[in-house]
C-alpha cells in the first residue's frame, strides 16, 4: 500500500469519527492523528528494516 493510501485512509477513519461524535474537541482529533501517525510510523520502520 502506498504512503498516500495510508494517509486516506487515516484521514477518512478520523473524519468518520469525528461525524460519529467520538472525537469531540480538537485536543481530541490531534492525539487521535498523533497516535495513528506514531503507530503508521512505527509500524513502517520495522516492515523496512
């Protein structure tokens, strides 16, 4: 899967989440993107090495 496939589909799954109202503030919607991005990267740097 590509770098910007992976980022549509986060982008997507936090968008459904913040119109399904799990996610209500903003603090909430960047720890969200923070920790999916934390895990996507750290996910990335161990399937490359």
């Amino acid at each position: 899967m590509g770098e910007q496939e992976k980022y549509k589909k986060l982008l997507k799954k936090v968008i459904d989440e913040t119109e399904n109202h799990t996610i209500n503030t903003a603090e909430e919607l960047i720890q969200k993107l923070v920790q999916e991005l934390t895990k996507t990267h750290s996910y990335s740097q161990h399937t490359q090495s």
